[in-house]
C-alpha cells in the first residue's frame, strides 16, 4: 500500500489549523464578561422559594 507523505502534511497542517482556532476561541471567550446569574439560582427563580425559613420566636 502506498502512503503519500503530503497527505500526512496536509493532514498535520489542517490540525494544527484546527487547533489554533480552537485556542483562540477560548482566549476570546474568557475575555467576555460573565454577569450571567449561575445555573442554581436561575432553576431556584424558576421554580421558587418553596420553603421560607422564619426565625423561631421562643416564648418568654
């Protein structure tokens, strides 16, 4: 079988390729801010405050 050496180039330049992107899309996503509330509290809003603790008030 033969096996050409430009196609293992060309496969090596296209991941590298790849690999550049990907770096820089994650050097441009960390550069956006994240005000963005977390995954439990916006599930918390969704469903809402089920129990709401009060303070126990002892006799005297």
């Amino acid at each position: 079988m033969y096996y050409s050496p430009h196609t293992h180039l060309a496969i090596a330049h296209e991941r590298h390729e790849d690999m550049l992107r990907e770096a820089r899309k994650r050097q441009l996503a960390r550069l956006v801010p994240d005000d963005r509330p977390s995954l439990l509290s916006r599930i918390r809003s969704l469903i809402g405050e089920r129990s709401v603790r009060q303070p126990v008030a002892r006799p005297v």
